[in-house]
C-alpha cells in the first residue's frame, strides 16, 4: 500500500502567515492561529480526470473568496505526479484571466533575470514527496474578491506490477461547501479489474462515492457534503487529508497486444498473458560502509533476506558486498535451492556496515562472476543475466572518478548483462548511478529513508523477478506508419507493459498490422496483431471519456520522456540534438518539461511573475520540485501543509577537501550530520556515518572525488515526519552572518550556522538541546561538545568514537563492547513525546543486542 505522501496532493488555498518559520512551531497538531481565523475561503473546488487509454489528463479548479475586510494572500498548492507534465494554468481575478505561458528555459530565464536586475528579490519555491512534486502560487486578495485558480497536467499511467495507479493527495484544510472529483476512465481493450482506496475514508464518506461501470468505461464521483467532511458534528474541521487511489487494469489475451488509433496517431500496448518466467542469474552488489550503518543496513538485511526467499527454484545468484574492498559470497553462481538460499539468508542477517565505498571494484567483480560462469558454460541457455547494485554514498575509495566508473562498467559489461542501480536516500549522486544503468541495459530507483525502506527494495525486485522476454522488437510496414518511439526493448517483465506509438502515413492502409519478435527460455516467438483504422478511429469519439488530440499528445508525452532518457547517457553532440527535438515538442504541446519553463503573470502591482520549471531527479534536496523563480516577498512561512519557500545548493562542511552535501534529519527522528562529522561524534543520532576517506590526514590524492564543474544550490535536507512533504529547504543564498536553520522552542532544539557563499560550503555548524543543555559544535578544524559546563574537543580522526547520553538517559546495563558504545535516538512509537536511546557497539565489534531505553 502506499504510504500517505505518496500521490498527488491537492491542497489548492492556504493563507501565508507572517514571520519567519524559524519562529513557528511545526508539530503537526499545532496548527498557526493565522490559519485558524484567516478569511480566504474555498467554496469550490473540482477535480476532472480523464484516462483514455492509460493517458491521463486531469483538471485541478479551485474557488476562493476572500470573506475578510483586509487584502489576504491566498496560495494555490498542488502535488503532482513526477512523471506528468503540466500543460496550462490560469487564475481568473476580478474577471480578468492571467495565463501561464510556456517557454524556452532561456527566454524565461531572461525574464526572470531582468526583475532580479531591477532590484526585486527572487525566491525559489520548493517542496518534495517521494512520487510528487509541488506547484505553488500565491495571489493577493482584495477583500470580497473571488480567485479562479485552475491547473491542467497530463501523464501515462505505467502499469506498475499488474495495475495501473492514479493518486489523487486531498488535503483542503477546511470544509468545502462545493467539493467533488470525477475520474472517466475509457478502456477499449476492456476493464478487467477496478477498484479506489483512501487514506481517510469514513462511513459517512463512503455515501459520497459512486462507481459505475461497463465493460470499456468507468465514472467515479466523490462528492460529499459538508457534514460528510466534518471530522465531528462539534468540529469545523475538515476529515479529508490523505491519498484518494483508483487501481485497474485492462482485459489481456495470449497475443497481449492493443493497438489503438485516434486522430491519425496510434499506441501499441504491449503485456502478453501465460508466459512462463525466463531463468535468471542475479548478482546482488550490496553497499556496506560506514554510512549505511544503523536502521539501513538494518532494512537492508530485511529486505535482502526476503528478496533471496523469492528466487525462482531455476534461478542462480550470489552476493557482493563492498565497503573499502569488495568481498563475494562464494567462488560462483549457486543454485537457488533450499539449500543455499538459507545459507545466503545466514550471511546476509550478518553484514554489517564500516569503511569506504569502493563502487567500481564491486561492479567488475559482479561482472567477472557472470563472465567467469559463461565461459565456464554454468549460465542455462538464453537465461537472463542480471546485476542489482545497492549504494547510498558517491564512490570513496579506489576508482573514485564517476565517468571512469561509468566506462569501466560499460565496457565490463559489453551489452551483455542488465544493471539496475538503486539510491539509498540523497547522499548518492541520482545522476551517476542512472547513468551507469541506463547505459548497461536497465534502471535506476531511489530508495527512501524511511520506515519502510525494506518494503521499496522487496517491491523494486518484484518488478524485475520474473523476465518473460528477451529482445523485444517491434515491426511495422514503413509504408503505414512515421516517428515511432522506441520499438526494440532488452527484456519484458511481468506486471508490467511496453508502449510504442507513432504517426500513420497519409496513405496508410485501411489495417494497421504488426509483428512482436522476442525470445522465449527455449524459444523464439513472434506476436502477430492488426487494427482497422476506421473502427478504432469511431471507438474514440465520446467526448465525455475523450479530451481532443488525446493520441497525439500521448504520443508527443512519450515521445519526449524518452528523448529525455537517451540524454542521460549521449554524447554531448547527441544530446544537444536529442534536447532540441524534445524542446521543439515540448513547445508545440505546451508541455512543462526539464527544457521549458512556464511564466505566470499576476495584477500590476503584485509579483509581476513567478517563472515554474520541471525539476530533474538528482542529489540534493531540490531534486524533485517545481522551481518558481518569484519577483517578491521571500519571507519563508510555515503552513499546515508544511514549510514554503525553500530554495539553495549544497553547502559544504569539514576537512579541507571536496565533500558531499551536509545532511541533517529532524531532530525528532534523528540528527544526521552525514559525510560532515565522518566517524567522530555520537550525537543523538541514528548513526549513518561513512567512513570515507574524506577526513584530515587519512584522505589520500588519488581517491578524492573530482568537484562538479557546476555548483549547484546550496542543500541542507530536512526530512519531516508526519508532515506534507518529505524534506524542508532552506534557502542560503543571501545569507550574511550566522543562520538558524531550524528550530523549536517548545522541544528545545535548535541548528544554526554559518555558510561561506564565496566557498559553497559551511564553516560551522551547531546543535543545540537545551533540557538538558547539551551543544555539538563542528568547524573545518574541531568538534566541541559541551554539556554540563564542561567543553570536550576532538580533532578529526578516522575511528573516533564518543558516547554521548541525550536528555540524561543513562543505559540500564553496560554493553559488552570493547569500545565505548555508539548511541542514538529514536522517537518511540509508543508515545508521541516519548524517544528511544538505542545503544551499539562500534563497527567491527560483535553485534548483540542494543540496549534500548525510554526516554522523556
């Protein structure tokens, strides 16, 4: 099920408070009295989806009416899916309609430059959800008014381990007087299988949801009444705050080929039924250093003893793990029996994490054990090959150069093998790990930190578990069809599905016909299929399922995300002319993408612009956001929803050196100072230190990471639990002096510190708790540590540990470590203002038991 920041999220109108969020609370049940006595009131909003054919295109309007005597700012907040592109959004005031316009990045950015240069102050906008990203716009009111906001996004539902999934996130914040959603799905192929979960569902809501449905279509309203979202007849307060998911899937046969013609486009759907699994050799690269000790290398077990329960009785495996050296399981591929799949869980419930993060060795020892196994004719005829990679820090050790890494693993693997390459949490480069994988054949996924991280890497391998297919190629007669997206894929797995669309030529034939090529385990097959044009053009003419040129405009979706892809891994030649044809697309379909940007007026007088451009997946916390380049007040605030106005790059802090981005978690979770006090301190922490050699004295030449040529803002990552999204941001850029990046007087927590524009990086950083008053100070020379009056330094070592007892907690018993234990803390899940002191030997010691106590 997924978890309650996933999807969409529609949180259309909240007010902005005055003051700085450093200054606000931000428990999740104390909400600002701003907005609990502010005047803008949603007395309407809508949401319209349309899924023809997978193609989804929804319309998000939202009413507002400004019912004080004062001008207020009502904002316009919105979390779409990552992989939708908005086409179009308008605000209509005072009868008067301000438009979005799409343009060149380059042309908005000018825009965007020429109000910075006029003296204007610029803001980035930022928020994050683990599938979604944040639109955000905020509009005066005058008092009385009435605001018309209205968005439109369109994305390709991908059929995701045999459903596909639309996720609606509804969070209004007060009661709707006008609330209703409608969700037209129209299937040709038929719809097998629907059904809608919520988050908040209640009896009473139950009244308010209609399904209807024949054997091609299907409408879902939600509609409830006022009462209806009343938490409680005594309460003004709202129910509706969570996910809203509608799941389906379609009719499929043997052939398990659609395809489907609209407008003089077409899409061929692609997922054949009864199909056997191909045999797979998998080798599992797992990340044991430093930094993925504590609850990841902890869901790490978890998960990769589930993964190992999996394997197909005709499958072969085995394990590499790495830290500053690679270590293999055993000499070659075992069979997955009984067997040696226990005895591979044994060892694997062992690992534990310390060192470095030597990524290229692990990779070519994956590799030699394939090539080892083929020569040696171990590997079953036409199986599949696979490598899985698990890695949550940038390489340290060894071949340290990421495009050194990239090339020795493409000419290791030399097309013959799949890499799938899984980020755990932010500290890894997104961009080197998708790189490497999409050059070798398969993907690359990131992995949350978060209580379900065991849960996303069992549900990742279940999409690559069973491989039905080898070279897939699609064929169509070059006289009937032009400008086809990819047609030749490495493998098909089940659960899922593979699209191909394209234009028909003006003389087409009256029947569309096509062959699917592809290898079976013993077997070569081909999938032959055929479409009359003129029935299918007639089956999409219901205006009510049907939004106009919906095929084309699938076609041109599709077509751009793949552009897209191919850039990560072309050469610069090749990308530029991939980025051209997809801009060009992207402008003639009015398509939000990573190459365009949308400049959104407002009145004379307000904000004259706000510039919104598609975020690109990478490090750093910005990495899944809409960016908004404002001309205005950049005073950050603090919503019900969460915090607003976040903007930066990734700040540096330690040793003289290059380092990775400075990380720090909420101090009710934990305090993470990640990569910026390597293996020095325990604070309360969950430890997820790395020891890299990035630390005075111990780092040696040739294994420090080349910078990036371009520095990009500066990333302190924040994450948030309970709230609406996942991370906070903090904007560093104007900052003069010491900045106090987070804090709460009611818990007594509080991090200030200060940053060096000019050197992209920190110069100190501190924490302070203040019952009991304990302070952790870290600058580029030393880590001060005073408590109790008494001020402790440490210089930076490679294996120095300090046990540090938050809030006076003193364990029960000792541990049986020949060193002092590492301590940290945890929220109890027992209590909301309860926290558990987890206590555990340093690395390399034997692990037993941690001591576990409460704390309050």
């Amino acid at each position: 099920m997924p978890s309650p920041r996933d999807g969409p999220y529609l949180s259309p109108i909240l007010p902005a408070p005055a003051g700085s969020w450093g200054e606000s609370s931000w428990n999740n049940q104390t909400i600002p009295p701003s907005l609990v006595q502010n005047d803008i009131n949603i007395y309407s909003l809508t949401v319209d989806s349309k899924v023809s054919s997978r193609f989804a295109h929804t319309v998000v309007t939202s009413r507002v009416v400004n019912k004080g005597s004062a001008v207020q700012e009502a904002t316009f907040q919105m979390e779409l899916p990552k992989k939708a592109f908005i086409t179009n959004f308008s605000m209509i005031i005072d009868g008067v309609t301000y438009p979005g316009n799409i343009k060149e990045k380059a042309a908005a950015q000018e825009q965007y430059s020429a109000a910075v240069a006029r003296g204007e102050s610029a803001g980035l906008v930022r928020a994050t959800g683990r599938k979604t990203e944040q639109f955000q716009v905020a509009v005066s009111v005058a008092p009385a008014a009435k605001v018309t906001f209205e968005l439109v996004y369109e994305e390709l539902l991908a059929r995701h381990l045999g459903v596909y999934e639309l996720l609606l996130k509804i969070q209004p914040q007060q009661l709707v007087k006008h609330l209703q959603m409608d969700i037209h799905i129209f299937e040709p192929q038929g719809i097998s299988f629907l059904e809608t979960e919520s988050t908040f569902m209640t009896n009473e809501l139950a009244e308010a949801l209609t399904i209807s449905q024949n054997k091609t279509k299907a409408h879902i309203r939600f509609k409830p009444t006022l009462s209806q979202q009343q938490k409680s007849p005594e309460q003004q307060e709202t129910v509706l705050d969570g996910n809203f998911i509608v799941r389906y899937d379609v009719n499929r046969t043997v052939t398990g080929g659609s395809i489907q013609i609209e407008n003089g486009y077409f899409v061929h759907y692609f997922a054949p039924e009864g199909l056997s699994a191909i045999p797979k050799n998998v080798i599992f690269v797992i990340d044991t250093s430093g930094s993925m000790r504590g609850r990841k290398i902890q869901q790490t077990r978890e998960a990769l003893i589930k993964i190992l329960g999996d394997l197909g009785s005709r499958d072969q495996f085995n394990l590499v793990s790495f830290s500053g050296e690679a270590t293999q399981w055993k000499k070659g591929l075992l069979p997955a029996s009984a067997e040696n799949v226990e005895e591979a869980k044994s060892y694997a419930a062992k690992i534990h994490a310390q060192g470095g993060t030597n990524i290229n060795d692990a990779m070519l020892m994956a590799v030699q054990l394939l090539e080892r196994a083929n020569r040696e004719e171990l590997l079953p005829a036409r199986s599949v090959t696979l490598i899985i990679l698990l890695t949550d820090g940038d390489p340290t050790v060894g071949e340290t150069n990421p495009s050194k890494i990239q090339k020795n693993v493409r000419e290791a693997i030399d097309g013959q093998h799949s890499l799938f390459c899984l980020g755990f949490g932010f500290d890894v480069s997104y961009a080197f790990l998708e790189k490497m994988a999409l050059e070798n054949g398969g993907l690359a996924r990131r992995i949350y930190e978060d209580s379900d991280s065991a849960l996303q890497l069992e549900d990742f391998y279940q999409e690559v578990a069973n491989p039905l297919l080898r070279l897939v190629a699609f064929e169509y007669p070059s006289n009937a069809v032009e400008a086809v997206t990819q047609d030749n894929f490495r493998l098909f797995f089940k659960g899922s599905e593979l699209v191909v669309a394209g234009k028909l030529r003006d003389q087409s034939p009256d029947v569309l016909s096509a062959k699917v090529r592809g290898q079976l385990h013993m077997e070569n097959v081909t999938f032959v299929m055929e479409s009359r044009v003129a029935e299918q053009e007639a089956e999409f003419l219901s205006p009510k399922y049907i939004f106009h040129s919906f095929m084309e405009r699938l076609w041109a979706y599709l077509t751009i995300q793949q552009l897209l892809a191919q850039t990560v891994s072309a050469s610069d030649a090749e990308k530029k002319a991939l980025e051209a044809r997809a801009l060009s697309l992207s402008l003639n379909y009015s398509f939000v993408t990573p190459l365009t940007s949308m400049v959104i007026t407002k009145p004379e007088g307000q904000e004259q612009s706000q510039v919104a451009e598609k975020p690109v997946e990478n490090g750093g916390c910005g990495h899944s956001s809409f960016q908004f380049h404002s001309v205005g007040d950049r005073t950050s605030r603090l919503t019900a929803q969460g915090f607003e106005k976040m903007s930066y790059l990734p700040p540096r802090l330690g040793p003289p050196g290059p380092l990775q981005p400075t990380r720090f978690s909420h101090p009710f979770s934990r305090i993470t100072l990640d990569r910026v006090l390597p293996e020095v301190l325990s604070v309360p922490d969950e430890t997820s230190h790395d020891m890299d050699s990035r630390i005075i004295g111990t780092a040696r030449p040739e294994t420090i990471p080349v910078v990036p040529a371009r520095i990009q803002a500066p990333s302190v990552i924040l994450p948030l639990p309970g709230q609406s999204v996942d991370q906070l941001c903090v904007d560093l850029k104007h900052s003069q002096g010491p900045v106090k990046l987070l804090s709460d007087p009611g818990q007594g927590v509080e991090v200030t510190g200060h940053y060096e524009r000019e050197k992209a990086r920190f110069s100190w950083i501190e924490v302070t708790f203040k019952h009991p008053p304990l302070q952790v100070r870290a600058s580029l020379e030393h880590i001060v540590v005073i408590r109790n009056r008494q001020s402790s330094a440490y210089k930076w070592k490679e294996t120095l540990y300090s046990t540090v007892y938050p809030l006076g907690a003193v364990p029960s018993k000792p541990l049986a470590c020949a060193e002092s234990p590492v301590c940290s803390l945890s929220p109890s899940p027992s209590a909301e203002t309860g926290f558990h002191l987890i206590c555990e030997c340093a690395p390399g010691e034997p692990e037993g038991s941690p001591e576990k106590l409460p704390v309050s």
